[in-house]
C-alpha cells in the first residue's frame, strides 16, 4: 500500500468513527432538503444562491444526509444540481423522484446511495400525497429492481396508512419515508390522531425490517413529537429550514452591503 492510499484509508477510518460515534447513534438524523435554495436561483434563472454550496454549509452545521427532489419539470433542482452534489458532499444524498424511465437513467448513472420515489405531478406546488403502492405496485417493483441491481438503497414515500406500510415491503422497499403533512397541517385533538398514525406506522415499518424515515411540512414547532418516535430514524426537513435561513441571514446581508456602500 502506498503512502498516500494509507493516509486515506486513515482518514476514511477516522470519518467513519466521527459519523458513527456514541452522539449520533441516540439522535434522530436530519437530511437537510435543499430545494428551495435551488428555488430561489430559478427565479432569475442565474447561479446564486448555489444548492451545492447551500448542502456543504448544511454538513458544516451539522445535517447528516442532503436530500434534492429532481423534479420532470426541473422547476428546482437541475441535473447539474445533483451531479456536483453526489461528488461533493461528505454525508449521504437522498435523490428524491418520480419512478419514470428519465429518472431511473438518471439515478443509474449518478448511482446516489438512497434513492426516495415519491409520486409528482405537474400541476402540484409540493409533493402532495404518499405513493400507492397498491396501484402502482408492478411499476415500481421494476424499478426497485433495476435500483438495487445498482446497489442503490430504496426508500419510498407513503401515508402513514398499515396498507402501504405492507405494500412497501412487498415491493421489497429497504425504507419508507412516512409522510407526516397531514399532521403538520392539523392542530388540536387531530394533529394528535395523525401523531399516532404516524407511530403505529413506523413501528410497522420497522417490525418488517424496514427503515424508517418521515418528513414534509416538519418545522420549529412541530418537529419535536416527531423525532421522540424511536422508530424514526431520520428526518427530512427542507422549507423551514430554508425559510429560517432567509431570516436569520438577512441582518448580516444587509449590513455587509451598506458596509460596501460607504463612501472613503
Ligand atoms: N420528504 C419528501 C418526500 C418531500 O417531497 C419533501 C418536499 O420536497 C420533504 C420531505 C420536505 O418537506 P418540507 O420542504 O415541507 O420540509
């Protein structure tokens, strides 16, 4: 072995002990989604502000998976988008997508380690429901396969509903990804009911063998209950955390361009 193949196998060895230490393994993991930074380029259709570079400050503060929706419409993430991640980021990427022939090329060819099918269609604002595993189920048995064949992990993302639940591990899912809108957008005695749909399914998820991930519509307030599941193994957060960061930067945006602004 030469000298320099030690001193990565070294540091691989090391960022694995850091990745895997005794504080991770008793903490939720958050997958930081950044789509909206991808959202706010489109906008002007230019370079700022850049997803990729958004993801690499989100594992600086901590996130431990990047996740990115690579929508049919490109309305966000750009294929460019998910390239440059899959070779710069040093957690895990979560390519989120439709199970269409594009998209499966496209996964085969980048190979992210974590592939989310989730269902799409043009006309919503975001991901609006879970997958029907049972509509769908030959559809994406085949792509399931062709993924794994790729030595790609599946996860896929479905309502808190015992059927799904079942139907993912017929299609032989390595994950779900429970999908916890629904209980973002109640309140009161109902967001309580969607609370305990979600834990009857993962501890389903997770009595199959299956890992278990939950997301959408998770914010400052609401997030809490959710990661107290301990069948939950992962989070994936995006909008609040991109809104926030708006916030949150904007006095030192601000100041730094009046600070450019002042005349000598
Ligand atoms: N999980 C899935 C499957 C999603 O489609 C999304 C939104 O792209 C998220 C999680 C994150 O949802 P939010 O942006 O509301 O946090």
């Amino acid at each position: 072995m030469t000298g320099f193949a030690r001193d990565i196998r070294r540091f691989c060895v090391m960022e694995a002990l850091f990745v895997d230490d005794g504080f991770n393994r008793f903490m939720t993991r958050l997958g930081v989604n950044v789509d909206h930074v991808a959202t706010l380029r489109e906008a002007r259709r230019g370079a700022e502000p850049d997803p990729v570079a958004a993801a690499i400050l989100a594992e600086l503060a901590g996130a431990d998976g990047i996740v990115v929706h690579l929508r049919e419409d490109r309305r966000h993430i750009q294929d460019r988008d998910v390239r440059i991640l899959r070779e710069t980021i040093r957690t895990a990427l979560d390519l989120e997508m439709a199970a269409t022939e594009e998209m499966v090329r496209i996964a085969l060819d980048i190979k992210p380690p974590l592939v989310t099918l989730v269902p799409e269609s043009r006309q919503e604002l975001t991901t609006e429901g879970g997958l029907n595993l049972i509509a769908s189920r030959e559809k994406l048995e085949k792509v399931i396969h062709h993924l794994h064949e790729a030595g790609i992990t599946v996860s896929l993302f479905i309502d808190p509903d015992p059927i799904q639940i079942k139907g993912a591990h017929k299609v032989s899912a390595d994950r779900v990804e429970i999908h916890t809108g629904p209980y973002a957008n109640s309140r009161g005695n109902a967001q309580k009911t969607e609370l305990h749909q979600i834990m009857e399914a993962a501890k389903l998820a997770s009595k199959l063998g299956m890992g278990v991930s939950a997301g959408h519509g998770l914010d400052y307030v609401n997030v809490a209950a959710v990661a107290r599941i301990p069948e939950i193994e992962e989070l994936n957060i995006g909008h609040s955390i991109i809104s926030r960061a708006v916030l949150v930067g904007m006095e030192a945006a601000v100041s730094k361009i009046k600070s450019l602004m002042q005349r000598s």
